[in-house]
C-alpha cells in the first residue's frame, strides 16, 4: 500500500481557536469523503489568526447529482484542485443540497486554515462552497456557465449558515455584522492591493474578486443565509393542543385531558435550533430538541396559558404567543334525562317505532354522542332525540353516552315495555268485519266502512300509538282520547301501507286511558282498517 507522506510541523504551533459561542455543526471529515492525504502537499496549512468573513462559492457542477454521489464530487474537486497546481482544495468547507457538509482544506476544522478560495482575501476568511450551479437564466450570469443554474435548498442554506455561524462564532463576530480585509494581492481586477475593505461577515465570492460566483440565485438568499446564522428564531408558533382524543376547540381555547401534546412550528429551519420548551402558565414543563415539533404534558385541571420557547443555535431565544388551553376533567351532564315516547311509523313484533329525547351538556362542549342500546348507532353533538325501536312485550334498555372535547363520558339510559294490543281488545259499536293476512299484526284485523262506527280501548300507559292500514281507497277516523276530541287522520295513500302506527299520544307518567276511533264514513272511500293499538309502560 501507500506510504504516508511525512508532514512538517509549524513553528510556533498556531494558537488553539477560541471557543465559539455557537456548538459545531456535524461535518464528514477528509476521511469521510475519502481524501487521498498523500496526494497533497505535505505538512500542514498556513493560518491565519481568526475568521472574520466567510465568502460563499459555488462549485459551478451539476445540480442533477443523488447526495449519495456528493463524496465522490468533493473527491473530483479535490483532484481538479491538485490538478491546476494547488496544494490542496481551495475551498475549507463543502455543502451539498441535502445539507451535508464536508471538510475542506486540510488543517482542522476549527483553526483558522488559509484556503484558495478569494484570491487577495484569503487570510482571515474561509470559503464554503455549494456543489452545484446556482446561476440564473435571467439575471445577468447565466452566461458564466455551460451548466442551467437551480435554487439552492433551504437544507443547503441551514448548512452554510451553520457553519458561518459557529466559525464567526469563534470570532466574536456576529453573521450580520461587517468586517474589513486587506487585500493581499497585487494583481487582483477591482482591488487595490494593501487596501482595506468592507464586506459583509458573510459576503459572495463576487464581493471579494471579479467573478459571477455563487451565481445570483444563491447570492440572492445571502441575507436569509445571514439571518438564519445570526438567530433568533422566528415565526415560532402553538399550532395545536391534542388529548387523548386529538385536538379540539371550544370557541379559541384548546380543550383537553390532563395529558396532552402541545405542537408547534417554526419559519426558522430547525436543524438552527439547539432547543425548545413548553411553557405553561409561565412555567417550563418539558424541553426538547431543537429538531422536534411537539412535547407531551400533564395539566392540572382549568384553564392555562401555553407557549413555546425556542433557542436558536446562538442561544437566542423566541416565545410564541400564548394559546389558552382547558384541560377538563369532568364529566359531561343530562340536565334533560331520556324519555321514550311512541312514535309514527311501520309496526311489527319486533320493532315498534320508539322516540328516545334527552338533552346532553358539557362546560365547554361535546365531541361526540352515541346510543349503545338496544342497537348502537353515532350521533351528532348536537342530538336531542333518537328514532329507534322496542321490540314487544319485552323491556327494552334505551342507552346514550356522551362524550365531551377532552374525551371524559358519561352515560344514562331509560327502560320502557311496549306492547301490542289487538283490535280485537277494543269495544266495538257498528258494523266491524274481521280481515285476514300475513301482512297484518298477528294474521287478522278488523274493518269498517260504516259511518259512526266505534272501537274504544281502555288501556294503562305513558305513550300511545293507533295503528292501521293505508290504501287509495281509505277513509277517515275521529280520534277522542278520554273522551276529548284529538284529530282527524285520514288514511288515503297511493301506496298500499300495513302496520301503520298512524297517530300517537305521550304523557309525563303512567296513567289509565281510553282511545276511541270514529269511522267517519268518507264518501268514495268510506273503509277503515285497523290493526289495533301499541301501549309504551
């Protein structure tokens, strides 16, 4: 194999950098990429004694390029480099579109290492460099490129920044601020050796040396570059308070249990982020890493104030704007408890048509309500009544739960029995002829065509419904009810109808009753038919 290539030591050594007031970014180092160390010049660099700008480049190659590929990039940049006589790659640091970033120039990535990067301002600068094309087609440099430019992207931006960042860092020297550098060449166009000038702490290749680079796509998000370096964090807001049953809102306030998951996002990327923390009521509860976007907390119950605080990578810290959140802990109520009536509708033995009402309240509203019994079926939140069904002579459990936005439920039921009672239970007066069929209540009815003819039922109950048949050729009844006139109900339908609870009556208790049905003798259409009545104890 290959012999290491021996390396002279400097003297003196260069001093140890400062410590930087931001933490060092991840960096893939030489023997990350691959470096071939024997193919550089020996020993170690020139330093200088501290960064004070850093020149953002671009490596003017494809953009089409899978990030896994990008270490043999930096590897052909490394070898172009030695191939025009450099004694290593110019650039100090590499980034690519997913964000990695790479060592460059040998010599640390901490010390200040003089690259080949901005001609007569290398010394006290670095270069970092994006791999790719970020010129324009519009913009006056597309020109200065065989190669269709693109956007760099917003992980290529966060990793530059970073590293600006933490290398001014070491510098005392804040991304926004300006630095001035003496031009170290004399034959640089546009630059007058052994002059000093101002430039921006993070400046463009083109700034320091007559070129295009980084292109002016890239160079037109240097100042979100320098803002996303210099911090703090920004547009750091709650975007939601989930419980156990997901998020819910009563008017603006967020609803929950006594756990809970606050989230919240940012317009600054998070990987410039070293931390976040929920606050509530002015409180820290639980703190995260920079990279995440929402923490779980346990609430007392009652009202809170809830907030995020992020700190930015320069330990600047943001709060977002308070969001209210009730974590309740009670139970939703029935101020109105259920109560079963009969109702209209097709009758059978197994189902007669049954009203459930009932009213359900929560302090700060309903989720959701549900009926569990005799069958189970959703509910809106607001509901008040249930259309369902009893099944005869047989009590029959009518079941509802309420569940409100924090998930707490309660529950309530009302029992009831209804029974069919035949025609043939009623005391007649006229002419009555008995009918036979399937489709009728227990195989047989009874009917009139008879004007004033009567059937009287005397009965004990809370609900009662008068049950008939319907045809084109119907007629029309007189219903009294203890004696008292209640409606007239005609029974004329284009299609012929069985088991028809046509009319119904409810009171507050049990009581005894009487229900008599007049034939009224319609002319055309004078025939009544009857099934008999439905009593709900």
């Amino acid at each position: 194999g290959a012999s290491a290539v021996p390396r002279t030591v400097p003297s003196p050594l260069p001093a140890a950098p400062s410590a930087s007031t931001v933490a060092a970014p991840p960096v893939v180092s030489r023997a990350g990429w691959g470096a071939d160390e024997c193919a550089r010049d020996a020993g170690y660099p020139d330093y200088a004694t501290k960064v004070k700008v850093v020149f953002v480049h671009h490596t003017d190659t494809t953009n089409t390029y899978s990030c896994t590929d990008s270490p043999a990039i930096v590897r052909s940049l490394y070898a172009l480099h030695l191939h025009q006589g450099w004694r290593d790659l110019g650039y100090n640091f590499l980034v690519d579109k997913c964000g990695t970033i790479f060592e460059g120039r040998f010599g640390g990535t901490a010390m200040p290492v003089i690259g080949a990067q901005t001609y007569g301002f290398n010394t006290d600068s670095m270069g970092i460099a994006a791999i790719g094309t970020y010129t324009d087609l519009s913009g006056g440099d597309a020109s200065a490129s065989t190669i269709k430019g693109a956007a760099p992207s917003q992980a290529m931006q966060t990793a530059i920044a970073r590293i600006a960042a933490w290398k001014l860092g070491m510098s005392g020297i804040s991304p926004t601020a300006t630095s001035t550098l003496t031009e170290g060449s004399k034959d640089s166009y546009g630059f007058t050796f052994g002059q000093s000038y101002t430039l921006n702490a993070v400046s463009g290749h083109r700034n320091g040396y007559a070129t295009d680079c980084p292109g002016n796509q890239l160079y037109a998000q240097l100042a979100t570059i320098r803002s996303y370096a210099t911090g703090p964090a920004t547009g750091v807001a709650v975007t939601g308070v989930a419980g156990a049953s997901g998020t819910a809102k009563s008017g603006t306030s967020y609803v929950t249990g006594t756990s809970a998951t606050v989230r919240w996002s940012t317009t600054t990327p998070t990987a410039l982020l070293s931390g976040a923390e929920v606050l509530v009521d002015g409180k820290s509860v639980a703190k995260t890493a920079g990279s995440a976007t929402s923490a779980a907390v346990t609430l007392t119950g009652g009202r809170h104030t809830v907030q995020v605080r992020v700190t930015h990578i320069t330990g600047k810290t943001t709060t977002s704007t308070a969001a209210t959140v009730i974590a309740d802990t009670t139970v939703p109520t029935y101020p109105t408890a259920p109560s079963a009536a009969l109702r209209t509708g097709t009758v059978n033995t197994t189902g007669i048509p049954v009203t459930v009402s009932w009213k359900a309240a929560d302090d700060n509203g309903l989720r959701a309500q549900a009926a569990t019994s005799p069958t189970a079926a959703t509910l809106a939140s607001t509901a008040t009544s249930w259309a369902t069904t009893a099944k005869a002579a047989t009590a029959t459990k009518f079941a509802l739960k309420a569940t409100d936005l924090a998930g707490n439920a309660a529950t309530t039921s009302v029992t009831r029995t209804a029974t069919l009672v035949q025609e043939t239970s009623a005391k007649a007066t006229g002419t009555w002829a008995k009918k036979s069929s399937t489709s009728y209540l227990g195989g047989a009815s009874t009917g009139s065509s008879a004007a004033n003819a009567t059937l009287t039922w005397t009965f004990k109950g809370r609900s009662v419904s008068w049950i008939a048949s319907r045809a084109s050729t119907s007629g029309q009844v007189k219903i009294y009810l203890d004696g008292t006139y209640q409606s007239t109900v005609d029974l004329k339908s284009a299609t012929t109808l069985y088991r028809q609870a046509m009319w119904t009556k409810t009171w507050s208790g049990v009581a005894q009753h009487t229900l008599k049905i007049v034939v009224v003798g319609t002319a055309g259409r004078p025939a009544v038919t009857t099934d008999g009545i439905a009593v709900l104890n």
